[in-house]
DNA sequence: TCTTCAGTTCAAAATGAATTGAAATCAACG
DNA sequence: CGTTGATTTCAATTCATTTTGAACTGAAGA
C-alpha cells in the first residue's frame, strides 16, 4: 500500500513566506521543532511529507487528538489527514484511542466502540476517535525500513542470479577474455548482497 | 523542444517500478540486469535514476567506455550523462583513465566505423576520456550514504537542542501538567539520536 | 426518518526533481 | 587561429508523486 521515491513536497496555503513557510499557524515552537524533525525521517525514507508532519504532531502532543484537531493545527486537507493517518496506523506509528475522557493520556488496550457513556455529563461529546504516537520508536523505523527493504533485497536477489546466468551464457559462447574480470565484479556483487542479509538484522538489534 | 515527437510514452498507468526501461535496446542481458540492480540502489539512496543507470554500465562493461558511449548505449541526453558521470565521479564511484591504451577496440564494434589504428601512431586520435566503475562497492556505498546523513543528522540535531530549549521554556511558563510526558519523549529522541550516532560508523565498517 | 458531521475516495491540480536539448565552452589538432 | 568534436551549462519540458477538494458513505442523534 506504501511505496516510495524520493520526493520533496512543499505545503500550499502560505504562498506568501517563501522559504519556510509552513502552514503550521498554531503550532507551538516545540510543536515545529518535532514536527520538523519527523518530515525529515521521514522524507529520508520516501514517504511523503505530511505522513511525517502528522506523526510529529502527534508525538509532540501530550493528548491524543482528534482527525479534526490535526486537520487545523497542520493545515492540511482532510484526504491527506486520512491518507496519512492510515499510512501511520499500518505501520503501527500511530494507535487510534476511545474518546471517552480526555483528562487523561497514555491510554493503553479497551479501545472498542461500545464505551460506556456517561449521561448528562458534560465535557466531550464529540464521537470521532482520537489519536496518539505510538512512541516505540525502535519499532516504527524498524517497520518503515522493513517495508522497503524486504521487497529491495528480493529484487536485486533475482537480478543477480539472472546476471549470473546471462554471464554463464556468455561463457559458453566463450568469445571470453575480459569475461573473467565480469565474473570478478558479480562475484563482489554477490558477497556484498549477502553480507547485507546479514549485517541488517543486526543493525535492527543494535537500534 | 518545440512539441510534438513524443515517440515513445511510457506507461503512465503502472505504479510500481516497471522493469524495463524504454532505452536500453543496446545492451546484453548482462547488462540490462546489472544496470536494474544499480538503478534500484542509486533509488533507493535517493539519487537519480541516470545515476545508477551510469554506474551500472560501467560496473558491467569490461573496458573503459566513452562519454559518447554511454549516452549511446543508454540512450540517455547529453546532459544526463555528463551530471550523472560528474556526480558518480565526486562520489568516487567512477574513475576517469586515459585513453592511450585502449588494449582493444570497442566491445560491440557495431556501431563504431573500426578502430582504425594503424601502429605508426600509436597515440589515439580520440581525444574523449573514458571512464571506468571504481568496483569498491564498501566505499561506494559508504561514501553514498554519508553525504546524505552527514548533513542530516546535523540538522536533527539542531532540532532536538531547539525542541529541549522550547520545551524549557514552557516548563517555566509551567502551565505544566502533561510536560512530564513530552520530556520524557523527546529524551527518547535524544537517545535515539545518539544511537545512531555511535551505530553507523560500526555499519560503516560491517558491510 | 432526516440531519449532521467524522472520515474516505478519487479525479484533478500543484509541485518539484529528473531529463532533455540546444547553445556555450573547451581542448586538441591541423 | 579555425575547425571539429567532446563536454558542460542551463532554461524549458516532462514525469512521477503528493496534495487538494468535492462528492460520497455511514453512523449518531434528534
């Protein structure tokens, strides 16, 4: 449902402040500073811009927020919100909470439809769901790197093997020479690819 | 420019990478595998296309090969092959030899009108360099790799010292309540950060 | 049932990086 | 020097992707 590409992307709606320039009114200086700290992880992974500007908001919050809160504070269109929410709750960045009582945060497990409601109270009766930062931070860019590597490593998997053949192809038409130091260079290519299948499980301990 | 001849189009429908690329009509199998396998990587580290497509080649192709060459075998611009080799050659990933001794002729010897290099003179009349892959793949990648997270993690940092001083600042405006919990991530992302920090040089030297 | 509003979908618009192409530059050679 | 061909430069164009926004869905609630 993801895929990737290196992109750069630029929030409309503040045409006037060239170089900066977010639409990120009400946000607090350490709101900005966190939100700008995941759009750059996250643009560095290839995913688009506003995925990072929900997920630092949401990680900047003490409470979890509302699509419609994040909607405002972000300055972003409802189907990037959606699009981006999603995208969060897939790689399990970002969970959804009851909206029972705001009072509190870090809620954990009982998230089902059918909360109780307290009649007549007042405060909140807003029904959308709320959502929080899934802050396991080892785990999310675990499973942002997973999703892109995995599919990666078994391309180039076959691509190698289908070299190999090609070469092997070659050889036999054997108008040879040169063909050695080709073999040389797919051999490289071969123990680097796994040295890499080994190496990166270890990295994701290590992080 | 001016319109029209569009020749080819690509399948602008497809939305995942498509395997086949609309210029490499020259090439081997070989090659055509060995240039997927590095145009994947040169995307995948956020670098063009062109780039990996150069570098693949030269990585495939037993002799040196031309400026001209390339842009033929490719079927890329002028331009693409001139920033590509330029960036791949600032990268160290790609090394300019001289072109006196060529030991061979060219390795398809279609299309080039003979070598014609009669022994009396024995400096070529091409003027043109070529260029080789330097095939240290560690070096390659490391050097790939530093140049974007050098300045990345540079700019995380700033961004976390900013976000602690902002979050400071509202600690002494204490409105406190909640801030508890937002210390307590963004000391999470300090760690994080340092993390990476002490962990990359080892990745440096495993793969 | 009707209304409202949170949330989704998807075609169209906006964006910005990659690529092209043509003119400018440069290097060797005659 | 002047020509020729190789390489660079850069404005214009193309292309892929993200973002938007309006129409739609569906559930609460009156």
């Amino acid at each position: 449902m993801l895929k990737s590409e290196p992109a750069y992307s630029k929030t409309a709606l503040a045409p006037s402040i060239p170089p900066f320039a977010v639409s990120v009114e009400g946000l607090t200086a350490f709101e900005k500073e966190i939100v700008a700290v995941f759009v750059d992880l996250v643009l560095l992974l290839g995913l688009p811009k506003s995925v990072g500007e929900i997920y630092g908001l949401l990680f900047a919050s003490a409470e979890p927020l509302s699509f419609v809160e994040v909607e405002g504070k972000l300055g972003l269109s409802k189907g990037s919100v959606s699009q981006g929410l999603r995208t969060l709750r897939d790689l399990g960045a970002v969970r959804e909470v009851g909206n029972e009582d705001l009072g509190q945060n870090d809620p954990e497990g009982a998230a089902e439809p059918g909360r109780a409601r307290p009649e007549s109270t007042p405060l909140v009766k807003e029904r959308g769901a709320r959502w929080v930062a899934a802050v396991e931070l080892r785990k999310l860019i675990g499973s942002l790197l997973r999703e892109r590597l995995t599919p990666y490593l078994e391309r180039q998997d076959q691509r190698v093997v289908a070299a190999g053949a090609a070469l092997d192809q070659l050889l036999t038409e054997s108008k040879s020479k040169h063909l050695g130091l080709l073999a040389g260079r797919l051999e490289k290519l071969q123990t680097w690819q796994s040295r890499t299948r080994t190496v990166l499980p270890v990295i994701g301990k290590l992080l």
